[in-house]
C-alpha cells in the first residue's frame, strides 16, 4: 500500500527525533523543574493585622450584657407612626447583616440555596414581630470586619452575625441583650499534640478579621502570630492545607468546623466569655427596646429552645437562655 503524504512526514519527523535523541547523552531533558508548589491561600490574608482600630483604654467601661428594657410590643403590621419599625414596615423588608459561612449559625443551605441557622432564625424573628411574617427579609451577607460599619452607615436595619457585646463596640452601636454565650477555644487537626492556647506561641493561628478573638490571642501568655482572614470558612481551609496550626474563636463556631471536618477537633478550656447581642444603629434606641421584646418572647414561648435544639444541641449539649440584663 503506498504511504500518504502525510504519514511519510510523520515518519521523518520521527526519524529525525529519534537520531537527535541518539547523539545526545542519553539523559532525559527535563522541560520544567518543580520543586515543590504552595497551596493557594484565601483572597485577603493578613499576618498580624492591627488589634483594633482605636484605643481601647479611651473606651469607658460598662457592662457590655445590658442592654434597654422592652417596651410595649405592638402587633405585627401595626407598627407605632414615627418609630425605626414603621420605616421598616412601611420599605416592605427587613434588611439584616450576617453571614452565610458559619456552619449552624448563618450558612447557605447548598441544596435549596436558602441561608439558614441559629442567628437567621433570630433574624425571622424579629421579621415575624413587625410584618406577621419571618420571610420578610432582605439578607445582607458581610464579614466580621464589616458589621459596625454597615450599621453606623445605616446599610443595614440590624447585625445578627456571632458578634460579641464589647464596651468598645458599644461606643459606635447598639446591643440588644445577649441571646447566647460563646466561648474561645482552639481547633486544631485530629493528629496535632497541641491541647491549648498555651501551646501556640510563635505558630500560626487563624482567626477573622475584625473579630475579638484576635485580641484575645494576644493578650495569652505565649502570643501566637496571628494569621487574619475575611471568612471563618477561610480558617478551615487554611488548617486543612496546613498553612496555619490552629484555629481560635468562639467554641459555636468551632463545633461548626468540626461537624463539617471529622479530621479537625477541638482542644483545651474556654478561656473567655463572648455574650452574643443583635447590633443596632446607635440612634434607633425604639428598636433596641423592641429586638429586647422579641427575645424576651422567643424565649418565654420556646422559640429559641426550639432553635437552638435544631442547630446547636448536638455540639454543645443542653443550654437555657440566657438571662436577659437591663440598664434602665
């Protein structure tokens, strides 16, 4: 049969490959040299980012749990003329602040797409209290280190995002009561020796931006280098790719870590209480009083225990409400 064009092009090509591959040493060439590759980190990442924006030996002290006394509740759709929750009302919506990457908390549900957790359910609440109806709701999801500024910017009607009552916050916004209390703690891969925070000096550790919790790792005994990110679904990865050797926030957020990852634990005390509150805009102190009411229902009615058995039951155990403060 004789040869096409082609083939007899391929056969020389071949040939000549061949002989060039005889006069040479005879060693492989090697076209790239990898010698080893970084896994890619997180959009955002900070080595040892500032603590706080301002100094918080200004901020006055106080009791950072008590918050103003419920008033009178209205009904639902019947909101007073004048007041924050008739602006509300009157829009059609409540927009909230929160986040969709904190597993059991605020997260986005991938098989309906819906956000859904212990704080979104705090949210429907406080939607079910001005309109009769929990699905009025415009979501707004931010990082930690957004949460005052959407408030004080007025982006935002409230913040329920695992945020954590401070007088230095205090000084900028509004808290309602406090309707859960967290702890700090440390997460670290199932195989590590570490046991505590006292076993993490000079390491790297991940935390949020904008959170207390890297406040707090600096004011431990053996300091580690904290590494910040916007996200903490960003701290996960980092831990599973071994760019940092713990994790250390809320023990909340870390059972969610944990139930998502068999391979990551938690280790060691709480070595902090973090009292959970809604964040308000300063000015809005009718909807302070207001929030205070809808918690004070949800926890008379068996709201919260319901939620908190949905979400949290399995990774904390057995918990009440806690016990509502007033400054006035």
């Amino acid at each position: 049969m004789r040869q096409a064009p082609m083939e007899k092009l391929a056969g020389l090509v071949m040939v000549l490959l061949l002989a060039a591959g005889c006069a040479s040493s005879g060693k492989p060439v090697d076209l790239a040299t990898v010698t080893s590759v970084d896994e890619p980190q997180p959009v955002g990442v900070e080595i040892n980012p500032p603590t706080t924006s301002g100094a918080a030996s200004q901020v006055p002290q106080c009791d950072p749990t008590a918050s103003l006394r419920p008033g009178t509740q209205p009904q639902p759709g019947a909101m007073p003329a004048g007041s924050t929750m008739r602006a509300i009302q009157d829009r059609g919506r409540l927009i909230a602040g929160v986040d969709q990457n904190t597993f059991l908390f605020g997260f986005r549900n991938p098989t309906s797409n819906a956000l859904e957790g212990f704080d979104i359910d705090r949210v429907r609440d406080v939607a079910a209290a001005i309109f009769g109806d929990p699905n009025k709701v415009q979501y707004k999801v931010i990082t930690s280190a957004e949460r005052i500024d959407a408030l004080k910017k007025g982006e935002v009607d409230i913040v329920v995002r695992t945020m954590t009552a401070t007088c230095e916050r205090w000084a900028d916004i509004n808290f309602s009561t406090t309707y859960y209390v967290a702890g700090q703690r440390v997460a670290v891969d199932r195989s590590s020796a570490i046991t505590g925070i006292d076993q993490l000096g000079g390491k790297r550790v991940c935390a949020a931006k904008g959170s207390t919790s890297i406040a707090k790792l600096r004011q431990s005994a053996a300091p580690p280098e904290v590494v910040a990110v916007d996200n903490w679904s960003d701290c996960l990865v980092m831990l599973q790719q071994g760019q940092v050797v713990a994790v250390s926030t809320d023990d909340t957020i870390l059972a969610g870590m944990v139930a998502q990852d068999p391979n990551v634990k938690m280790v060691g005390p709480r070595f902090t209480d973090e009292p959970y509150g809604i964040g308000i805009p300063k000015q809005n102190q009718d909807m302070v009083r207001f929030v205070n009411g809808v918690l004070e229902r949800s926890t008379a009615n068996g709201s919260w225990a319901t939620s908190y058995g949905k979400w949290l039951a399995q990774a904390g155990g057995a918990a009440t409400p806690p016990v509502a403060r007033y400054r006035d």
